[in-house]
C-alpha cells in the first residue's frame, strides 16, 4: 500500500524537480524577459530608443521561437483515432 502512495507524489515531485530542460527554460524566459528588457532600457537611456526597441523585440520574440521549438512542436497534441 505504501508504494501506490508513493508512485502517487512521484509525478508531483517530478514536474517541480530541477533537470537540465527546466532550468534551460528558466534561463530562456529570465533572458528573454528580464534580459532584453534591461538592455532595452540602457540603450534608452544612452539615446538609442529604437535600437533598445528593436532589441527587445528580437529577444522577446527569439525566446517565443525557442520555447515553440524546443518544448511545444514536439508535443503530440493529436486527439483521439
């Protein structure tokens, strides 16, 4: 009986364990977000205000691509034959 319990919190455990993939993913959205923001607001303030919006654009957008790419295509969203 105490192993059904256990294979119970052994999914729970697993989705907030730290593996490679999810620390990838937090580096991924913590550049992406944080990253291209901060660098988008020191360019500003050094007066290149389009340079700085471009470069978050780029980052947001490159870290959308890379979580579609490497964590949401390869999934099997198909339903049911």
């Amino acid at each position: 009986m105490s192993d059904d319990t256990r294979s119970e919190h052994d999914g729970d455990e697993r989705l907030f364990a730290l593996t490679r993939d999810n620390l990838l993913l937090a580096a991924i959205l913590l550049v992406g977000v944080a990253g291209s923001g901060i660098v988008r607001r020191l360019l500003g303030e050094l007066g290149y205000n389009d340079v700085g919006a471009l470069v978050f654009m780029f980052g947001y957008g490159g870290m959308i691509f890379a979580i579609w790419y490497g964590w949401i295509r390869p999934m099997d969203i198909s339903g049911p034959n």
